[in-house]
C-alpha cells in the first residue's frame, strides 16, 4: 500500500482520533487481570492492540466485540491466567511485549513471547534485567537481551528499581510484576515517563503511590473490572495538528483527546513554535484528562526540544520534525537517543527522508538539527516500515510542492487505521 499527496491550501475541519494505543493495551491487560467485566469504549482496533487480545486470548481470556469500537473484557483475576499451548507473538508491538513480560514474570506457568522481525532486534534487557532480579527465571538471545524470550515466573519478591532510562514500558513492566511481587516495588525514573499505568491500576483498585519520579505499588491487590473510555491518541492526533499548524489559514477541531500531562509536550513545542492551540472542553475519564483542541495555522518557528520534555513527546518527534522542515530558523532536538530503537532508527530515517524534499536535517549522536526553508518538494518516500514516519511523510506531503508518494504505508494501521480517509477530509486543495 502506497499513500500519494498533493500540496494542500489548508486543514480545514473536525475530527475524533481513535483510542489512544498506550491506554488501549493497559486496558484489555489490566482488565483481564481484574475480576468481572471490563467495558472498553473508543478501544483502537489497531494491529498492535489487537496482537495483545491475541495474547491474552491464548492465556484463557474471553473477549466480545460489538460494532462500535468497544470490547468487552471477562477477567479472570490476578491469578486466572492459564499457561499458554503456543508461543505468544506481539507482532509489531514493543508496549505488549515489554508490558506482559512483567505480567509473565508473575505466572507459576511457562511462556515464550516474541515479535516480527523489528521487535526480535529491539532491546528487552532494560525490562529482563530488573525482573529477574525480582526472581523471575528468564532467558533469550543474547543472554536474555533479545526475543524470543521464555519465562518461568513466580515467587516474586519487590524490589527498589532504578530505571537507567525514563519509558513508561520498562517502568510498567515493572510495576506489572510488582502485581505479583511480595511487598512494594519502587521504581525511580531520570525523568517522569508517560503515567497510564499507575492511573488505571489506581482506577482498578490497586495500592498505587506515585510522587514525581517514584512510583510504589502494593502486591496481591484485588483488581475489579471497570467500565473503561479510551481517550483519542494525542499520537495520533499530532500528525494532524502539524498539519494544521503549518499550512497558515488552517482551523482544525480534535474531538477528546487525552491530554495526560506526561504526553502533551507536543502542544508545548507546537506553541513555542508560534501555532495558536485551544484546549476546552476539558473532562477527566478512568482518572485520565480528556479534551478537545483547536489548532489555527500560523507561521512556525524554529526552537529547541531538549531535557525533561522529551519523554512527553517522544512518540510525535517524527511529525514535530515536519513542522521545524518549514519554521523559520533553526530547530534542535537533543536527549531523543530513545529514537534509535525504535520500529526504525527513527534519528537517521526522518532525516534521509527528509531531505529527500530539500529540507535542511543534521543527524545529532541523540537528535536532529533542522533549518527551516520555506517549501518542501514532493518526493517519493519510504516508511522503513514505521507507522510514524509513514505518516510523519504523509503530512510532509500536504505541505510540500507538487506530488509526494510514501511508500509500504500498509504500517500505518499499527496505530491509526483510517488515517488516509481522515486526511482526505480534513483537506483544501
């Protein structure tokens, strides 16, 4: 599947993303975790939450779908899971397989979880590490580092665990183990990674105490299933907010979107860079904040994105690099190593395909350096079979000159399945 683009005049319109992915396979994890039902509305049907479904459906869990985007959950409890017959597969998914990893951890059974050939190359040892210290047996290529990894869990035991990097997934695995563990699991992180973890094991009844960068959690909790509304996906919603803000004249509405704190450092640099973002409607669902945001086109320019802010952004650096394409003067992103393992190395994938269409990017050991110019030029593009910079180049293409192709864009449904339709709409040519 290849998406072709034209130049566009402007983002004109109203759209609701679909379900955030992070809080989506929290969901269905921690709702076959609890005991009874768990209603999940606005749940995305991408492929890499439907890869977790798969998973837990191997290990004894029953699902309903109903035509709406809502699956209903019957958890087992916190010790209902059955050991799987087969090797558990995640597909494309680095949050299922670091994420039931910690989970698995738990189990008196064994597992083999792994991946497509991405994640078979992604690092597992910053969450294998720390959960066979907490005394689950685990091994794997490379001494445990890379999938296949097989599991023998049980007889946890809490630990205090620093974690060398600030992501949500080594930290929910983590704490995910911690479910099972003897006494408290602490994890300290450099620097406060995305939340929706402790936000829905505290909404499903778990003993959860969070303080800036500490996280404690209680083991043996009795989680209950809970009527759950997936927030649209500020990952998502940030392609389109960039392409707004970029084509000046533009007005853009975004229906109940999450704004969790630790995700909208895209909204901050958006507004560093000069665009015009309103946050009303404001709500909070399953203790998580939700809004809708209205994004006006201006003139961009550059600034720099480093420190404590990257972890809430990291996921929409891709389509942030769009923006700094056409902002006048210089953008710097430092702090963003995270990027090089990622579904690609997405520091040298964005820049080659940038500079395809004539933008200005220097690779850094830990970022980008971009100067703007004022038009990009249509080109044909390669996703690396990256959803992110599939659609990252999609939206280069509504702002570039002429004809833009992105090709192998069939990855795109990862994440976002719909989003050719919704640019469609949401364009003036």
């Amino acid at each position: 599947m290849n998406l072709r683009l034209i130049s566009a005049k402007k983002i004109q319109g109203e759209i609701t993303v679909p379900g955030d992915k992070s809080i989506s396979h929290r969901a269905v994890m921690l709702g076959s975790l609890a005991k009874g039902i768990t209603r999940i509305q606005n749940f995305l049907m991408g492929e890499d939450c439907l890869s977790t479904i798969r998973c837990f459906k191997a290990m004894g869990i029953d699902f309903e779908y109903t035509d709406d985007n809502i699956i209903i959950v019957r958890g087992r409890g916190l010790h209902g899971l059955r050991e799987p017959d087969t090797v558990l597969d995640v597909g494309n998914s680095g949050t299922t397989i670091r994420l039931i990893m910690g989970i698995l951890a738990g189990q008196t059974f064994f597992s083999v979880v792994t991946g497509d050939d991405s994640i078979r190359k992604r690092p597992m040892g910053r969450v294998t590490e720390p959960l066979k210290e907490m005394g689950a047996s685990i091994v794997g290529r490379q001494n445990g580092t890379l999938a296949p990894i097989a599991i023998q869990g049980g007889s946890l035991r809490g630990i205090r665990f620093v974690s060398p990097v600030a992501s949500a997934q080594v930290k929910s695995s983590v704490l995910l183990a911690g479910l099972y563990a003897r006494g408290q699991t602490i994890v300290w992180e450099p620097q406060k990674s995305r939340d929706h973890t402790e936000r829905m094991l505290s909404y499903m009844g778990a003993e959860v105490e969070t303080t800036d960068r500490v996280v404690k959690i209680t083991g043996n909790p009795g989680l209950e299933g809970k009527p759950v509304e997936i927030p649209g996906d500020i990952s998502s919603a940030a392609f389109f907010m960039v392409a707004a803000a970029a084509l000046p004249g533009s007005r853009l509405r975004l229906n109940r979107v999450g704004i969790n704190p630790t995700r909208t450092g895209v909204i901050d640099v958006l507004r560093n860079m000069g665009a015009e973002i309103s946050i009303v409607n404001e709500d909070i669902v399953n203790g998580e904040p939700v809004s809708d945001l209205i994004v006006r086109g201006e003139g961009l320019k550059g600034t720099v994105i480093e420190g404590e802010i990257i972890p809430r952004l990291i996921d929409e650096i891709p389509a942030i690099t769009v923006a700094a394409a056409v902002a006048e003067g210089e953008t710097i992103i430092r702090d963003a190593a995270e990027l090089k393992v990622k579904e690609s190395n997405r520091i040298s994938t964005i820049a080659s395909e940038l500079r395809k269409m004539g933008a200005e990017v220097r690779e850094l050991k830990d970022g980008l350096q971009i100067t703007g110019i004022p038009s990009l030029k249509g080109a044909i593009c390669e996703s690396h079979g990256d959803h992110r910079v599939a659609m990252s180049m999609a939206v280069a293409g509504l702002i570039a000159e002429g004809k833009t192709t992105v090709k192998n864009a069939k990855c795109v449904g990862i994440s976002f399945p719909g989003f050719e339709r919704h640019l469609d709409d949401l364009t003036v040519q």
